[in-house]
C-alpha cells in the first residue's frame, strides 16, 4: 500500500509543479 500512496504524492506533487502535464498525462490513460 505505500507504493501507492508514493505514487500518489508523486502526482499531487508533479499536479502541483506542472499542473497542464499532468492533465495531458490524466488524458492519456
């Protein structure tokens, strides 16, 4: 579970610093 929660804080954390990345990426997959 906290493999999880890493991967999560990773994208809150990229969310935060590079939020038009991280909707391309959420509009990838």
């Amino acid at each position: 579970e906290w493999e999880v929660t890493l991967l999560e804080n990773l994208w809150v954390d990229t969310t935060r610093r590079h939020p038009l990345e991280a909707m391309t990426r959420a509009s990838m997959t």
